[in-house]
C-alpha cells in the first residue's frame, strides 16, 4: 500500500467520519485503491455524502453534473488531488 499524504489523510478521516465506516480507519484506506466498488464499499450515495462532506470542509462544490466525476473519485489520490488543485486559497 501507498503511504498517504497529509491531505490525503485528512481528506481519508473526513470520508471515515462523514461516512461512519466502523470498519475502517483513515490510515487503511490506499490512496491508489478504488473508492467505490473495492473494499470500502463505498455506492453513489456515498459519493454525496462525500461531495457534501467536501463542500462544507474545503469550501468548493463537486458538482454531480461534472463529466470528471469519475475520474475524480477513482481514487483517495485523484480526489485529494482534484481538491488541493480546486480549493479556495
């Protein structure tokens, strides 16, 4: 497994937190691991949650109508990615 970043690991104890993964710790989620379909689990409705989670901590939104989206959430990396290129300064 890939050794997470800072942002990666705060961006992986917001999905954890926002999401109450019981089974799972911010520091096992694998930044090049998919989010949605692998191990966590994780289905389109957690993909709101988590776009809602964003928006509040990062003050951006990830629109659900961007064709990006699935490039975006491929991955812990290619999320905290896209935020870090997208965030408010």
């Amino acid at each position: 497994m890939a050794e997470q970043t800072a942002a990666q690991h705060e961006l992986a104890t917001l999905i954890v937190e926002s999401l109450n993964l019981d089974s799972v710790s911010a520091d096992q989620i694998d930044p090049d691991a998919s989010l949605f379909g692998g191990d966590l689990g994780l289905d389109s409705i957690d993909a709101l949650e988590i776009a809602l989670a964003v928006s509040k901590r990062y003050g951006f939104q990830l629109r659900s109508d961007n064709p990006e989206n699935r490039k975006i959430f491929t991955s812990l990396r290619t999320l905290s990615e896209h935020i870090e290129q997208h965030r408010p300064v």
